[in-house]
C-alpha cells in the first residue's frame, strides 16, 4: 500500500509539472535563447556609470555573439571616456570578439522624449534593450520636497518609457513593413527589454518614499508592456538589484536616515559586475520576467509574484506556488524588525530633545 500511494504522489507530481510545462508556462512565440543568435545589438542608458557601466563591460568582454553596443547617457565626456575604458580593455576568453564590437555613444537626456527619439534615429535596431538610468534619495516625507518626487518619476520611471517608446519600432522593425518578407523574418527573432527597478521597488522602506514610488511604478508598466509584446517575440525583464557599490549609492547615502540606514544593514552591498553579470546572463537566456539576486532577492520576488507573468521559468513557478504562505510568514518577522528599528530610532531621537533641554535649562 505505501509503495502504491508514493507512486500516485509522483504520478499526480509529474503531471503537476508536465500541466505547469506545456500548458500554463507556454509562450506564444517559442523562443530560442538569444545565445543562438549572432550580431547582437544592445542599447544601455546609463551606460556611463554603475550598473550600466557594468553591463556595457560584460557584454564587451565577454559575450561574444554581441556586434554592437550603444551607450546613451547625459554626459558626453563621460560616455567618450567610457568608450575608450572599453576599447582598451581585453578579455582572455574573447579576445578575437572584442576587437570586432562597434560601440556608439548617444549624449541626450531621456526625460526629453523629442530629443531622445532625434537621438537614436540613425541606430540599428536593437536586440536587448537595458533601462539603467536611474537615480536615488533617501530622506523622510516630510522633508521631501514635490519637485524631488517629481524628479525622480522623470528619471526612474518616464526615462525608461521614453527610452521604450523610441526603440520599440525598431525591435518591432514596423520601418520595414513594406516589405513583408524582411519584417517577417527580423520578427521570428527574439529581443529582450529589460528595466532596473530595486528591492525597493519591491518593499516600501522608510525614507524611500520617492524612490520606492517611481520604481513600483516600473512593475504595472512592465507587466502590462510584457502582454502586449509577447506575440511581437520581444521579452520584458524586470531586475530587482540590491545596495550595489556604485556613485549613484554613494549620492543615496548622503542624508539617508538612521532607520533607513539600520534596515539596509540586513542585505550586503553588492559589486556592480555580479548583479550585471546575471542581468545580462538573463535578457540572453529569456526565462524570467523577475530578475532578482541573493536569497533576500529570491524571497522577495518570490512574495511579490502575483499576477506578474511567469515566462519559461518552471522552478520559480514551483516555488511562488508552494512557498508564497510560508515565506509571507517569514516576511512577518523581518517587518516586526524594521517596525522594531523605527520605534528605536524615534525614541532615541525624542531623548536626545529631552536631553539637550535639560541642560540649557541647568546652564541657565
């Protein structure tokens, strides 16, 4: 009877999977890995610094399928030193492709769509469009100004729009629609548009109000742009980076508050070229809409999967099915520690007032 039973359960299981497989986790457009595809091109804003910058280095370095890298930013001089920063470096395991990369750089500001789209007229389309641009501030609500939230909703959110609204007729190659034969087979390629949100944009943190706000705004545009590109072939990604060791975390943490602070302290800062590595590794391979990183990440984005579309990504379905109730249990005690950290902060803050008024009154 035991043995007759475990084989039902595995039975039952196997189906479980073959159902998840074929049926709920199957794409309109079966895609192969952009791995098998040669000439790539890849667009990077906020290619110039950070995680862009990253990004432009691995895809250099080491992806030898990849022809042509665009990086577009605002700065000019710090796009043209990047550009020889890339240039001048070397890869042992592909040197021979190194030296055949075109790299263009584009100096425009993103929030500017007129200007953005006059940019890029003239780029080949693109294979793998990376959203990085983007920047952070950490200060309570209070003392953050409307103008602030206004910028950061430009930058974070409008830019990668912009950015999207200006490419996509090219990876949709609706230019060439006059001749059907050339449209068809450009579509039968896969492209892949990847946008940077944060962990942040996953749990609203204390003094992100800003912040958090314009990077949530990046998961419903993201999941409703995935639906309609689908049937074009073209796969959205939406990352989840962790504190990573960059200029624009260096701006962050000036004024950032102590509870903001002590709540980062929980994940450690990452190195750019890791969290680069896997978000390139992943518009390649096009299996997952969530790109996260580390176990803080997995849990996080494992929580937060909603209704947010599953791709080909068979083992992250398992685990949002099976795990979603045990890890919302878990995510209790870490929201009792961050609740635990703000009441802390505000007490040792309403000390301080007590103290320094009790020794003016002594002084006088």
């Amino acid at each position: 009877m035991p043995l007759i039973l475990l084989a039902v359960v595995i039975t039952v299981l196997i189906l479980f999977v073959l159902i998840l497989k074929c049926y709920l986790l199957s794409q309109h457009n079966k895609s192969k890995s952009l791995r098998n595809y040669e000439d790539l091109h890849v667009v990077i804003t906020g290619g110039s610094s950070g995680i862009g910058l990253a990004i432009a280095k691995e895809c250099y370095n080491n992806i030898s399928n990849i022809s042509c890298i665009t990086l577009i930013a605002r700065n000019k001089n710090r796009l043209e030193v990047t550009k020889n920063q890339l240039l001048s470096s070397s890869s042992s395991s592909s040197t021979n492709a190194t030296n055949k990369k075109e790299i263009n750089i584009i100096s425009v500001d993103i929030t500017n769509y007129d200007d953005t789209c006059k940019a890029i007229e003239q780029l080949p389309d693109p294979d793998i469009l990376f959203n990085v641009a983007g920047m952070s501030i950490a200060k309570q609500f209070k003392d953050t100004k409307p103008d602030e939230f206004l910028h950061l909703l430009k930058v974070n959110y409008l830019g990668s729009v912009n950015v999207t609204h200006a490419f996509l007729p090219k990876m949709m190659n609706m230019h060439d629609n006059d001749n059907t034969t050339k449209a068809n087979t450009k579509l039968a390629r896969p492209k892949t548009i990847v946008y940077t949100s944060s962990m942040a944009g996953q749990l609203g943190v204390y003094g992100f109000t800003a912040y958090s706000g314009s990077k949530f705004a990046l998961r419903g545009f993201s999941e409703s742009l995935c639906m309609e590109l689908a049937p074009h072939n073209i796969i959205v990604q939406l990352a989840y980076p962790p504190d990573t060791d960059t200029p624009g975390y260096e701006v962050e943490n000036i004024g950032k508050p102590k509870e903001c602070m002590l709540i980062s302290e929980d994940g450690k800062l990452w190195d750019a070229t890791i969290i680069a590595n896997k978000m390139v590794k992943s518009a390649l391979e096009q299996k997952q809409f969530h790109v996260y990183f580390g176990i803080d990440g997995w849990m996080l984005s494992t929580l937060n999967a909603g209704m947010s579309p599953p791709l080909n990504s068979i083992i992250d379905a398992l685990y949002q099915i099976f795990l979603m109730g045990f890890l919302r249990f878990i995510s209790l005690f870490y929201l009792k520690k961050y609740r635990d950290i703000v009441w802390n902060c505000l007490q040792e803050r309403a000390n301080a007032i007590r103290t320094t008024s009790n020794d003016k009154e002594k002084n006088n």
